[in-house]
C-alpha cells in the first residue's frame, strides 16, 4: 500500500513539474492544445459554407423523418404505451436531443476499428497524451446541430402540450434530463468503442446497441415485450433517457418493474452507466497490444 502511495505521489509530482517546465517555456496546457485542436475541427468544418449547410440540413430531415413516423403512428391511434401525442412529443423530444448531442461528441468512436486497420491508433498510442481524449478532439460531428435542433423544437412543443404539475423539482427534471440523457448515450458509445479492442471491425454489432436505443428511446417502452423492456432499461438503459422522467414530470404510473419515480434517476443511471463505460475502455486500452501491420 505504502509504495503504491509513493507512485501516486511521485507521478503527481512529476505531471506538475511538467506542466511547471512548460509554463516556464511558454508551451500550451494540455488542456489549450485540446481546444486549439477542437477549435481547428470546427473551422474545417464551416469554412465551406454551403457543404456545411447541407450536412446540417441532411441532419434535420432525418430527424424529421423519425418525427414523421411518430405523428403517423398517433393519427392511427390516440394512444400507445399509454402515452397520447402531446407526451410522445415530450418523450421523442428528450431522447431525440440527447442523442444528437452525444452523437456529435462521442459518435466518432465507432472510428476505432478503421484506425486499428490503418495503423493510426498505434501512432495515437505513442503521443504524450490519453487516448480517449484525441479521439473525442479528432473530429466533432456539427452537423448533428439540425437533428439537435427538432429534438429542441419537438421537446418545447411537448413541455408547452402536456399538462404538467410545475413543482421546482420537476422543472430541475426537465431541464436536467437531456443532459442525463446525452451522458447515458455517450455512455453507450464510449462502450461500443471499447469492445473494439477484443472483437474484429465490430461497428455493425455495436451500431445495433447504440442507434437502436435511440430508436427504443423515442417510443413508449410500455410497448415492448417484458423481457425487451428490461433489456432497454437495466442492461442498455434506454428509458431512463425521456420514457422513464416523461412519467414523471407528468406524474403517471410506470408498467410492470418500471415505476415511475425511476425517472428521477437519469442523471444516476447516466454516473453509472460512464463508470461502466470507462472500466470497460480502460481494460481495452490495456488488451491492446498493437494493429499488428
């Protein structure tokens, strides 16, 4: 216990007269390059405008098309999972915003089983910097704004509809919940990456757990059969992003094992799920041992 101590303590020291030295030789904080580098990703990405544009438009008619079938879906029946049109907006507003966010951040690391082919995670590897942080400043995706923008629209529309007891606690909910929700997503992706270092070009596997718990997010998950529902709520915690708080901001009962004062656990559910996350990417980052090119 003892020299494990002393190793923390010697590798403190060592990080702060690193960063004392490179203060002392006028070179950037880490935390500067990382910005200088985001700062960069976003200039390539607008200096282009009218390219830049339709990426963002392409984005919200996707979002748009998802909204399209929920609207047709409640023109057939007033009700589904117990939820009418109005609360269906709030739901699909929550899940559809955290998600975009997420996306926009996290999304890129389903790159990690064409960097590992490449050679380019190696070279990653090498730099005086963590891993996970290149790779969330190699590339943010800002054509996730327009998707972003109908959940933002979709879920005012919802809060303004829905016919809801305003207590502070719940407008804390409201306002806390994209954010819980973007946690658990981005949560979902880091966890996608990390599997990579143990299974071959598995994007597509990995795809079908982090794009279907958005699509499982954005419905009522009393629809689902129990075993489903359980899946998308313990195992990939898809409901605790809108189904799950839309229950109780609008203080109805959950179905069966989905209580509704669940839904006060997002950001909890979003902690754990990141913990989860990070062991799982940090014992992948040790299994590593090279693309082998």
């Amino acid at each position: 216990m003892a020299s494990a101590a002393t190793r923390a303590r010697d590798r403190a020291a060592t990080r702060a007269a690193a960063r004392a030295a490179d203060r002392a030789a006028g070179r950037p904080s880490q935390w500067q390059a990382y910005r200088t580098v985001l700062a960069s990703r976003i200039r390539s990405q607008t200096t282009y405008r009218a390219s830049f544009a339709l990426d963002v438009f392409g984005s919200l008619m996707v979002s748009l098309a998802d909204l399209t079938e929920v609207y047709v879906i409640f023109h057939n029946v007033p009700l589904l999972g117990g939820l009418d049109l109005p609360a269906a907006f709030l739901v699909f507003g929550l899940a559809n915003l955290g998600f975009q966010l997420a996306d926009a951040l996290f999304g890129r690391l389903d790159a990690v089983p064409e960097l590992i082919r490449s050679g380019r995670l190696d070279a990653m590897m090498l730099r005086p910097q963590p891993l996970l942080a290149q790779l969330l400043t190699n590339d943010v995706v800002l054509r996730r704004i327009g998707g972003a923008l109908v959940g933002a629209v979709v879920l005012t529309v919802g809060l303004l509809l829905t016919p809801i007891d305003w207590t502070p606690s719940r407008l804390a909910l409201a306002v806390i919940t994209p954010f819980s929700a973007a946690g658990v997503f981005s949560a979902l992706f880091l966890a996608a990456g990390a599997v990579q270092f143990w299974l071959i070009d598995a994007s597509e596997v990995t795809n079908a757990f982090t794009y279907a718990s958005s699509y499982a997010a954005k419905y009522s998950a009393a629809v689902l059969p129990l075993p489903v529902r359980l899946l998308f709520a313990f195992v990939v915690p898809a409901a605790f992003t809108a189904y799950l708080p839309t229950l109780a901001l609008l203080g109805r009962p959950g179905p069966a094992f989905l209580p509704s004062w669940l839904g006060w656990c997002g950001p909890g559910m979003a902690a754990l799920a990141w913990t989860a996350a990070l062991a799982g990417w940090g014992r992948g980052v040790r299994h590593y041992s090279g693309g082998g090119g």
